[in-house]
C-alpha cells in the first residue's frame, strides 16, 4: 500500500493538513480527524458553530462527520496509486440529539481489506459497506449510518 503519511506522520495529522481543501465543507463545521490508520477511523464535529434552529447539532453536520469515514478509511487501508473511493449510498438513523462534540468511527477488518483490494484489481471496482457510529461526549449514540461503498481502480492513462 502507498502510504500518504510516507515521512511516519500519523494519518490523522496528515489528512487534517488537506480536508478542508479537499472537502471545503468539512472545514467550515470545523470536523478533524482524529485517529485514522489501516481499518479504523474516527473524526469529531464540535458543537460549538454547528447548531440548528433549537439547540442541538445540525443533522447535515452529522451525516458529514460519518460520511468522510469513508474516504478517511479507503485512504489508510487502500493503495492510493491503484485505487479511489466512491459513496454510492447512505442511510443515517438518528437515535438521539447531539447537545455536545460528537465523535464518529468506523472499522474495516483486515480480511475486508484484502478482499476489497482484490476484488477492485481484478475487476475494476469492488463494492462494500461501511457501517458507521456517532456518539456525543456522554458516549450516547446519536447517529448510526450504514453506507455502501465502492472501491474503484485507477485507469491506465492514455
């Protein structure tokens, strides 16, 4: 696998340093990664700025905080030479309101991995899913999202 964070800085550092240019939206809700290494990322949404109408978290902020889990992970786990990741679906249940940070994480097993990569090299693409918790400060679940992933190989150029 190429490694982003190739000097040993950790992902999270790294991935920090570029999502608010590669997601501007994630940069305004102010969303860090917080641990992100081979089959497991985490991220936290802040409450402060990201509020809605009556007092709890926006539902966007956290639809986006566990939907960048996705390119977060694909990024760590996957050869990013060989491979790019595409959301082709998610479904968020929202269990209760967010009144603090919320933290967000996701994990791909090691078999999953493999499979996903071999899978995308011998046939282009690979789908998977990604199921995905966000808890507030209390450890209270407030959102689950199961998202359907797919894993697609480069083209040759030209």
């Amino acid at each position: 696998m190429t490694d982003p964070s190739s000097d040993n800085t950790p992902f999270a550092t790294v991935l920090n340093r570029s999502l608010g240019t590669m997601i501007p939206t994630s940069a305004s809700m102010n969303i860090e990664a917080i641990e992100v290494r081979p089959g497991f990322a985490s991220m936290r949404a802040p409450f402060a700025g990201n509020g809605n109408h009556f007092g709890v978290m926006y539902a966007g902020v956290l639809f986006t905080v566990a939907e960048l889990l996705g390119g977060a992970l694909a990024w760590a786990s996957f050869d990013q030479d060989r491979f790019y990741p595409l959301v082709k679906d998610m479904q968020i249940n929202f269990r209760a309101p967010a009144r603090s940070d919320v933290i967000s994480q996701s994990t791909l097993s090691a078999a999953e991995i493999e499979r996903i990569s071999a899978e995308a090299l011998e046939r282009g693409k690979s789908t998977y899913l990604l199921e995905a918790t966000v808890t507030d400060v209390d450890g209270t679940v407030v959102a689950t999202t199961t998202g359907t992933y797919q894993l697609r190989a480069h083209r040759p150029a030209g």
